[in-house]
C-alpha cells in the first residue's frame, strides 16, 4: 500500500497583506479559501496525510477558525518560512522524521505533493492524475496551455520584445508530486532565487526530469480580487 | 492635426459558434460587447474613425442591434476575412482608399490601431497611451506581465519541458497602433500562419519594430464563459 502526503503551503505574505484578511483567509461560498483547499485532498484519499504551512502569526488564527467552522479533517500545521522554498522544507523535515521512525525502507512506496493553499479549486480527478502519474514517473506537475500572445523580453533595449510561438509554452499548476526519497533530497540544496516551484527544485537536483499531466484552468491561484470573484462564480457553479 | 482611425475585429468565428450567440453580442451590463468596446474609443476621440469588421452573415444582425439599442457611435462596417489577418486586410483597403481621395501627403500624421471586438473593457487612459506612444515610436502595443509559472516544450520528448524565467515573458493585448504607411504596407505581405497580431505582420515586414506601453490585467479578451462571468464583475466595478 501507498503512503501519501500533501504540503499545502498557505501564504509567507501573511497578515502582512494590511488590513485586508490573507486570500487563504476569506470566505469562499460560506467557508475560508483553505478549508476548501484541504478538503480537496481529503475528499481524494481519507488516508492521505495532510501538512499546513503556515506563518506562525497566523497559528492562533487558524485555530480559531477551524473551531469556529467546525473543521474536522485531519492535518498537522507547520510554521512557514522566508520564502516558499523555506516552507516546503519545514514540510519535508516533519515528513522526514515521521518516515525515519519506521522500518528500513522507509521512503519506498510514500509520495509528497506540493500544492498552493490558495488553489481551493483543484478537483479530486486532477489530483488523482497528479499523483497516479507521479508514481510511473516519480515526479508530475499539471500544465495548462497559454491562449494568449507572448513576447519575450530581449534584454537589449527597454520596451522591445520578440514574438515567440506561443504554442510551445505552459503554465505550471499544482499539486506537483514526487517520490518522497527524491523530493526530500532535492530539499537538501541550498536555496536559489530560480527555485519558483517544486519541479525546478527537483530538476536542479539531477535525480529525475517530472513529467507533466493536463492540467484544469479552473484550478487558478488566487492572488488578486479578480480572482477571488473568478472563484466565487466557478464555486457557484460547481454547486 | 492627427487623423486617427480603428479597425475592430469581431469574430471570424461568428455564427458558427452554434446556438450561443456569439461573444461580441452578448448582453453585457445592459448592452451587447461590442457596443461597449465601440464606445471605449469614441469616448477617448470623438473624432476617430471607427471600423467595425464583421462576418457577412452577422450584419443584418448587428444593424438590427443597433437600431433596437438605440446606438448612435458613428462606424463603418467592413465584412470579414478568413482569418484575423484577411479581417484586418480588408479594414485597412476601405482606409487606403479614403485617404487616397485626399492631398498627396495623404498618410502624414495618421495612426491606425486594431482592437479585438471581445475586449470592451480596455480603459481610456490605455487607448491614449498606446496611440500617444504610436505616434512617437512608429507602433505600439500593451502588454502584461506573466504571473504562473512558465515551462517550455522542449519538443525532444513527449510531456517534458524546461523552465524559463516568467519575468522575461509577457501577454499581448489590443490596440496595436502603427503609423497608417506602415500598416498598410504592411499587411500587402502574403499571409502567413505565425500572423497572430498587428505587431507579427509589421515586425514581418520589417520596417519598424514597435514599442511595447503597459497594458491592463482588466482589458481582458472575452472567450470563455468564465472570461464574460469575469467582465461581467469588472462592469459593476466600474459603474
């Protein structure tokens, strides 16, 4: 039997943000953006192990609500760090431990995703592929194509550009999903500015090449207040 | 003092969307898209010429549109091609001839843009822009930033891909304005696949390469059900 986990990494920014509540915070059809986001997993796999990273201004916080909501899905909550590299890490080290107390070949057979705490919208047949594909391959990330035109920057001169064919590139998603063994190695290295997601880290390591699966438009981050509406109507219509 | 004239395109695909009405007419705050978007540039220029390009077989439709909306925003319709390239070709033939019933000089101090129809929210602040910028540069057109993650095919293999920086990447949004010669010389090219927009015809062409001005997250272009949930949201606010 396959052990799962997921890190769900829930927002460094935090109450930073001002006085506005952190997206992972606002209420999303009569529930916080992260209960929908943990509920996702749990609704996948009851088994699967879930880790909150969390800014530790926002522990109390989240306590709270989850009393308040009467959230009862299991998951352990881990302080975050500097950067989103520094949370997934902190994730890793508690999976680690975990995985060290029990036989010799611990890792065998375990694997970890990643996903962003403010991507409430992934849906149960996505996550499956992620991580049913994950175990052929030993990594898998969702990808979904860009419909717009894309230029790239030259660099020579401010403000000129180059057409590039747009057909070639893709968004990156998550959950992105590993080999436990592989991704808590990866987690090793020192930490790099490029290390924007999991699969660069995993890639800079040299142990495996992830391979992609289609990923869902649906599945958006939340960043802006555009996006929250975007989710509001796509929950709406879910429903 | 500046001749100004846009071309917008409305949907080569038209009726053939099949029961739906297609994008450009649906009802949106009241009135159909693309009276929205006429309306954006006779709001930044009373004095701009507007040319409308539609399939042969929506203008009974939109003239009856026109008249049951009351919609007075002086234009002239254009019928369409059969790609945006054709669509636009055939825009700027009904241009060249008006202006070539002037004096000699006849293309000094004109700028032409072309606009998507399905983007009634570009803003008036944007339209001045990128035709203030045309005017100095030759042609012009806005962009924005992408903010997923971005990965490239490699085209070696099937499902895998590199990372590249996002910050070195941008969208490509309307108008695209050039200096009226160019444009049209332009677009006497034969036509070619990678045509996606104004600015792939004029760089093609070589004679000049156009300069980019900050677009806006907002002016979306409206293709899905969710990109018209989305316009619907950015209206209200706006109102």
């Amino acid at each position: 039997m396959q052990d799962k986990y997921v890190i769900i990494v829930a927002g460094g920014k935090g109450l930073r943000m001002g006085s506005d509540s952190p997206k992972q915070f606002q209420v999303l059809c009569g529930r916080p953006v992260l209960m929908h986001t943990l509920d996702a997993f749990y609704d996948y796999d009851r088994a699967i192990r879930i880790i909150l990273v969390l800014p530790d201004v926002q522990m109390v916080y989240w306590k709270n609500l989850c009393t308040d909501y009467d959230f009862n899905i299991p998951h352990v909550v881990v302080s975050g760090g500097e950067t989103r590299f520094h949370s997934v890490k902190n994730g890793l080290s508690l999976i680690e431990k975990q995985l060290a107390a029990k036989e010799q070949n611990w890792m065998d057979n375990v694997l970890i995703g990643v996903h962003d705490g403010v991507r409430p919208l992934v849906s149960k047949s996505l996550i499956a592929r992620t991580y049913e594909q994950a175990t052929l391959e030993k990594g898998a990330y969702p990808i979904i194509p860009v419909t717009d035109s894309l230029r790239k920057s030259t660099g020579a001169t401010a403000k000129k550009f180059v057409s590039v064919d747009r057909s070639k590139y893709f968004l990156v998603q998550t959950p992105q999903v590993f080999w436990a063994d592989l991704l808590i190695a990866a987690y090793k290295q020192d930490y790099k500015e490029e290390f924007t997601d999991d699969v660069s880290v995993v890639e800079a390591a040299g142990t495996c090449h992830p391979t992609t699966v289609e990923g869902k438009r649906e599945n958006l981050k939340i960043t802006t207040p555009i996006d929250f509406a975007i989710a509001q109507i796509l929950m709406k219509c879910k429903t």
